[in-house]
C-alpha cells in the first residue's frame, strides 16, 4: 500500500485532442512548484499520481496551482481482486467513527467481472460489519467513500480539497497586465491565470509625483500573484515626461482619457516585445470616469491588440470579495496614489470625442516620449511569497 495524492482535471478533460497538451503543461507547472522536495509523478488522460513522504507540504502547494480540479489524499494497492478491497477497506474503516456514508466506485477497467455497481454493495457491505455505528445514506452523506479500479491497481480514498479549477498556467500564452495599485487590476490578473495566460505586469511610475513606496506596494502585489504562477516579470515605465506634457497642453477634462490612451500604445509595444498576445486590465464597466463605453472605445482605438478586461461585468462588491479570497486586497488598499489618481480634474469627460482625443494628442510629439519611455523600462522578475491558502476560488 501506498500513500499518495491523487489529481483530478476537471475541466482539462474536455480539451480532447489537446489534452495532452493541458496535462504535460499542468505536470510541468507542478514540477517547478515542488522543485525542492523528494517526489514521483505518474499521469494519464484521467489522473495525475504524487507520491512522497510529505503529502501535507504538496497538498498545500497545489492548492495554488490552476488547472487542478481535486487534490485527494489516499491509498494506492497493487491487487484488483475484490477480496483484497474489502480487506484494505476494513482496515481503513475499522478504527474511525463514522456516521452516514456512502460508497462511489469508479471502474475505468472495462474489463473488471463486476459493475461500479456491484462493487459499491459489496464494499458497503464492509462498512455496515465493520463499523456498527455507520448507516448508509446514497443522498447526504456525511462520508463518501470512493474506490477507483484500474487496469493493475486500486485506490481508496476518503479526503478531498477543491482545486483552483481553470486551466494550467502557460496553455494560452502570454498577456501584459496593466497593473496599477488598486484593487481591480490584480483581480484581473488572477483571472487571466485562471483561463491559462502566463502574465507579465506593467506598471507606469510617474516620480516624484508617485513615491518609491507606490512602486513597492505594486511590487508586493506582484509578489502574491506569483504565488499562482512561480513567477511574474513587471515592467516599470517611467510616464513622469509624457504625463507632465498632457497635464501642460490638453484640456483638463481630457487628461485621463489621453492618459490611458497613452498608456495602451506603451502596454501593445511592450506586448509585441515579450511576445504577448492580449492586453488585460481590471476596466470594470462604468466604475469610473474612463470605464464607460464611449471611453472604453477612444481609448481602444489606439491599439490593434485585443483587450481583455476579466472584472468588466463585476460590480466592486464582487471584486473586493475576489481580491480578499486570493491575498490582494490588504496591500491593494494601502494609501499610496499612483498615475491614474494624480492630476485627476475635477470633471473628466465621460463620453469623449474621438476627433477630439487625436486633435488634442497633435499638440504633443508624442511618439518620442513613447520611445524614451519605451527605452529606459526597468524589468523585474518577481517570484512568490509564503503561502497562505485560505478558501481560494
């Protein structure tokens, strides 16, 4: 017998061709989490096999991993006989109290004499003379007892934790992640993540009008997303030239709309350097001034990149709850503005003028502070933090 942790795909199973793909990427990002410890892997198209002598430190660490539907602890037999699984039952059972219970057989031998059926009778059949305190309930159980037979071996297994869910990180490519220090945009990050995008951060610091505590904040926000992924790089851009130069020569209601237009023409180009496919930003539908559609669309318009906004249809309720579930939203508070709260007018428009935006812009040469902006980026390379699961989606 063997202890061991035993990995569902959930989702992963509905890629069909691509499956092996998904999984070998899933096996990958769990090599790297677990580098530091002694450990074997086995896999299939229907599970993933750990084993080592220290199931609790990996069962911790997976919970971070997306792409994992289940983490189960349990046991592994090399006989499919049924009398050997109803003596390895019995003792599993014969010294824990149980109450209500049922059992689930998963029998991926097609080729096993009896049904999961059959199995599941028979093995109840153990619980019931065993352990007189428990009685069967097929409905709500307090205990499910799940026995898998494959081709050569068996498995039991009572204790299961849910997974992050989603797809390996790394499946869909890479995204470049307009990270501020608020609550949204790490939110989105996380989400990106969940639907398999690698992410790289960029971050425009606007010194000495941002501080170097503004940047650190972003840099620890940086640090808790990487826990989900081993590692984030961030690019740092220094925006001071470019946002001194609008605040000088643009309307003021149009200082954050030219703004973000500025920032989405730097995020593309830094995208078609790192071999990024998306932009992704935590733009939530009319929360702000420059989230509504009108806004949404004129500052689009300067990129041919696909935009990808995962918070858009959430309301800030549901993105706070996201942000305290996942370590973000205590560092995400701390009261240190960034560039998209100085210089804010007092009545930015809300439906801007598209004719206006590129008038406006021709007062500014533009496109060589995008290039100096461009030329002097600093590139981090965060990696994760102590661990805290605490009911992750």
């Amino acid at each position: 017998m063997n202890r061991l942790i035993i990995i569902k795909y959930g989702e992963l199973t509905t890629k069909k061709g691509n499956i092996k793909f998904f999984i070998k990427t899933l096996k990958k990002n769990i090599e790297r989490e677990l580098s530091d410890l002694d450990f074997t892997i086995e896999y299939d198209n229907g599970r993933m096999f750990i084993f080592s002598e220290d199931l609790e430190t990996i069962e911790n660490r997976l919970k971070y991993i997306f792409g994992i539907h289940e983490i189960i602890k349990g046991y592994e037999y090399d006989s499919i006989d049924i009398e050997d699984i109803k003596e390895n039952l019995r003792k599993l059972v014969e010294n824990i109290e149980i109450d209500t219970f049922k059992v689930c057989t998963k029998r991926s031998y097609k080729g096993y004499p009896m049904t999961s059926m059959e199995i599941s009778k028979v093995l109840g059949g153990v619980v019931l003379k065993n352990v007189p305190s428990s009685k069967v309930d097929v409905h709500e159980p307090k205990l499910v007892i799940d026995v898998e037979v494959r081709l050569n071996k068996s498995y039991i297994y009572f204790e299961s934790t849910p997974g992050l869910h989603g797809y390996p990180v790394g499946v869909q490519g890479k995204g470049m992640l307009m990270l501020s220090g608020g609550i949204d945009s790490p939110v989105a990050g996380f989400l990106a993540m969940k639907r398999g995008v690698r992410i790289e951060g960029i971050y425009f610091e606007s010194p000495p009008h941002t501080s170097e505590a503004a940047k650190e904040k972003v840099k620890n926000l940086t640090k808790i997303l990487s826990n989900y992924s081993g590692y984030v790089k961030l690019h740092v851009i220094n925006f001071t030239e470019i946002q001194e130069a609008i605040y000088k020569n643009i309307p003021h209601e149009y200082l954050i709309t030219i703004m973000r237009r500025m920032m989405y023409r730097i995020t593309e180009r830094i995208a078609h350097k790192n071999n990024a496919k998306i932009i992704v930003n935590g733009e939530s539908i009319g929360q702000v001034a420059s989230q509504t559609l009108t806004s949404m669309a004129a500052i689009n318009e300067v990129v041919k990149i696909p935009v990808v906004r995962p918070v858009a249809c959430l309301d800030k309720l549901e993105i706070i709850e996201i942000s305290k579930k996942i370590g973000t939203y205590e560092t995400s508070i701390l009261p240190y503005e960034d560039c998209c709260t100085i210089f804010v007018p007092d009545h930015p428009v809300i439906n801007p003028e598209l004719n206006k935006c590129q008038e406006y812009e021709s007062l500014i040469d533009f496109e060589n502070l995008i290039k100096e902006a461009i030329r002097s980026e600093e590139v981090l390379t965060i990696t994760k933090t102590e661990k805290k699961f605490e009911d992750l989606l």
